[in-house]
C-alpha cells in the first residue's frame, strides 16, 4: 500500500509524516486508505511515536481530523503519543474548535515535535 496525501520517514522510534498538500480534499475512501497505511507503519518494531507534519496544508477538515483520532487510539493501546507540527493558524483554530489540541502536542517545528512529551 502506498500513501498519496502523505511521505513518511522514520527517526529511530518516530514515525514522520508529511503532508502532501490538499489534505482538506481527504474523503471518507481516502481517510481509511491513508490511516491503513499509516497504522501499517506504525505496526513496525520500535514505533512509539508519530509526528504528522502540515506545514504543506494551510486547511484541513473533518476526515482529517478522523485519520488523527484513528492513529491516535492506535497509538494509545501501546503507550505512544501523537504530535503535530507546523500547522497553520486555520489549523490550529480548527483542532482549537474541536478541543483537540488539549490532548496532542502542537509544535512550531519538526525538532520540536520529535522532542515533544505527551500532555496527559
């Protein structure tokens, strides 16, 4: 399986992954093809933490918010955590709105993101 809306990386137990653009565009058949990937590569050994990098993504929505949630849970059951980095203010405004910035670090950089503790 391959990812369209995201290029991923490993650096050591983190897994990073950068949105490709138009993720505001992600539908419902989209949003379950990408978390699949995503949750594969977050099956590998070691994988403790995923970084979701959108600094290419000024929007995003509802679908988007899904793919989180669904890493999130993932990620939960073995006692990982979930970051974001670079996201845009609109962004910011929409995981504000939904309250979801309560639970996930949002970081200004990359580096941070990686070096980011959990908030509950």
């Amino acid at each position: 399986m391959s990812m369209q809306f995201f290029t991923t990386s490993r650096q050591g137990d983190t897994l990073v992954a950068v949105a490709q653009g138009a993720i505001g565009s992600l539908g419902p058949v989209d949003t379950r093809l990408e978390a699949d990937c995503l949750l594969a590569e977050m099956q590998e050994e070691g994988v403790q933490k995923l970084v979701l990098d959108l600094g290419k993504a000024e929007y995003f929505g509802s679908q988007m918010i899904e793919l989180m949630i669904i890493a999130w849970r993932h990620l939960a059951q073995t006692h990982g955590m979930l970051a974001l980095c670079q996201v845009s203010e609109t962004g910011q405004e929409v995981l504000h709105a939904v309250g979801l910035d309560k639970f996930w670090p949002v970081c200004r950089t990359l580096d941070e993101a990686l070096a980011a503790s959990p908030l509950c």
